[in-house]
C-alpha cells in the first residue's frame, strides 16, 4: 500500500484523518464539520456572480470554524484553546450574517437551509459551553 492506496483505491483507515488526535472525537469538531459540508453546499446553490464574493467568504469562513477548533483543542494553555474557539464562533456569526444578507437577496428561495441553520445554532452553542469551561478551570 503506498500513500494509503489499495488495490481497490482508498483505504478507510485513511478516509478520515491521517492523524489520529483527541479533536476528532469532540462532539464540538464533528458538529463544526457537519456544518462546513453544509456550508459547501449551499453555496454551490448561490449565483455564479459571487464566486469571488459571498461564495468564497462563506467557504473560508466555514473552514475557518472547524480549523480553529481543531487548532484550538491542540493547545495545551487555556488562554490559547479559549482564543481559538473564540474564532472560530466568531467565523460562525460571520456566516450567519453572509446567510441573511443571502436572505434578504433572495439566493436562498426554495433552498432547504433549515439543517445548515441546526447545524449553526449547535455549533454555536458548543462553541459558547467550550469557551466557557475554558474560563472557569
């Protein structure tokens, strides 16, 4: 097996991560990438004249989120691992306002946007409990 290919194609062991760290079994880091794939997709849906406008920002924003919580729950100080998750629910109100100003355009009409916004307040949600714990220890 080279690169992690065998003679069917892709291993599984490798489907995932190539690493196996502890920020891949946080409920908070599989919720974050639940709603990065969900982010993807409904920006597949918006007007090809924002490619390099809303499309973009939203993408990076997406993957913003789940970056710093994976980045984030490397950290060993508490201040370090606030900060990131800090970022992170910040990247998911950036999305959130990009969303209504998608809204309000009318991009969204007959899109099923209601499991990306589950995905958004639970994430968020997450995100407020982690910083929050972070504080208090």
């Amino acid at each position: 097996m080279v690169n992690g290919q065998g003679e069917s194609g892709p291993s599984s062991k490798f489907l995932n991560m190539f690493l196996q760290l502890n920020h891949q079994k946080l409920d908070l880091y599989k919720t974050s990438k639940s709603f990065v794939l969900e982010c993807y997709r409904l920006s597949k849906h918006l007007p090809a004249d924002e490619k390099f406008g809303m499309i973009t920002q939203i993408r990076r924003a997406a993957l913003s989120v789940h970056l710093n919580i994976a980045e984030g729950a490397s950290r060993k100080s508490e201040v370090e691992r606030k900060r990131y998750f800090e970022i992170s629910r910040s990247s998911v109100v950036e999305i959130d306002a990009a969303i209504d100003i998608a809204y309000e355009l009318n991009y969204l009409k007959n899109l099923p946007i209601n499991l990306l916004g589950e995905e958004m307040v639970r994430c968020f949600k997450m995100l407020i409990a982690m910083i929050n714990s972070a504080t208090k220890n």
